[in-house]
C-alpha cells in the first residue's frame, strides 16, 4: 500500500539512511526530486535536488524537509492560477512529495503540427506561472534600490520556472493537458 511505503521512506528520509528500493522501474530523476514509488493515480518523490550541471546537492533530513514545504508550497501558487493544468501535490513525509499522476503524449509523441501548438501553449503557462509567482527579470536598477530577486527565497535558496519539455503532457492536437514539477528550487550548497 502507498501508506506503508510513503511511511517506510520518511522514516528513512527523517533517520538520514539511504534507502534499498524495491519498487522498479524507477520513473526518474528531476531537478528537485526522485520519484519512488507510484500507483494507478499518484507518484511519490523524494527531495534529492541535483545542480545545473546534474550533480547531486547534499542535503540533511531538516533540508530535504524543509525543500519538501517549499516545494509543494510554490507548486500549490501555481495551481490556484492554473488549476487545469498543475496535478494535486502534497507533503507525504518529511522530505517526500505526494502528486497527482497526469497522463498525456510527451511533446515528442506529437505531429510537427501539434508540435507547433504546444509550444505556443507552453510558452502561455509559462507566462501564467511567472506571473503568479511574481518572478520578472531581476534588473540592475532593482539591485541598486535594494529590492530582493523575486528568484530568491527567504532562505537564499533559488526558484525558478520549470520549462522543461518533459514534464509537460499534451492532447494530441498539441493543447496541453497537463504540467507536473513546475517549480525548481535550488538550495544552496
């Protein structure tokens, strides 16, 4: 059952023990998160954030708890502005996500046409999720006047949009059906 695993890794999660997975295959690897275990309608994820260049970032419990909050916090921002299109995420354990599962074509499976209309679409809940999360260019005009980088949370740690064509799901006329891990926060090393 999805409780006993959820639970199995956030005892492991708050213990700071690696984790033996038995759940394959594994689904993947994004910027914030692993996903560990999914069912019929959901995934689990664990905060496990890699940098730019794909390089794993340390974390401890505390961090990985604290990533999990801030995480579901912005991804919730943005769902409350498009909520056709961002899946349910919620805190399952300390360090660990619960999300809707989407279904859809990835942006590959789709005719050059569609192809077309889904970066249209893309780059439209892209602006509606800048939009929400009030991050606009951070200009040197707003350095010199002593205004914080929208980009930045309170803790220092960097958030941005996730772009990324992967986690998008389309119709196959290229309309977007829905938009997972919309948000990448980066904590600092």
């Amino acid at each position: 059952a999805l409780e006993g695993a959820a639970e199995q890794f956030a005892r492991a999660g708050a213990a700071n023990q690696p984790l033996l997975l038995t759940y394959e295959p594994q689904i993947g690897q994004g910027a914030t998160s692993s996903v560990r275990f999914w069912g019929n309608d959901y995934v689990v994820k664990e905060m496990s954030p890699v940098d730019a260049l794909g390089k794993s970032i340390s974390l401890n419990a505390a961090d990985r708890a604290q990533l999990a909050e801030a995480t579901v916090r912005e991804i919730n921002i943005l769902r409350e502005a498009r909520p056709d299109l961002i899946p349910e995420t919620v805190i399952q354990g300390p360090g660990f996500i619960r999300q809707t599962r989407v279904e859809g074509l990835t942006f590959e499976d789709l005719s050059n046409t569609a192809k077309d209309r889904a970066l249209v679409h893309m780059g439209d809940a892209v602006r509606d999720a800048e939009n929400a999360l009030g991050i606009k260019p951070y200009l040197l005009e707003d350095l010199a006047a002593g205004l914080p980088d929208p980009k930045r949370l309170a803790n220092g740690w960097q958030r941005s949009i996730d772009y990324n064509k992967a986690n998008f799901r389309f119709n196959a006329d290229g309309s977007l059906k829905s938009w997972f891990d919309p948000v990448w926060i980066q904590p600092s090393r």
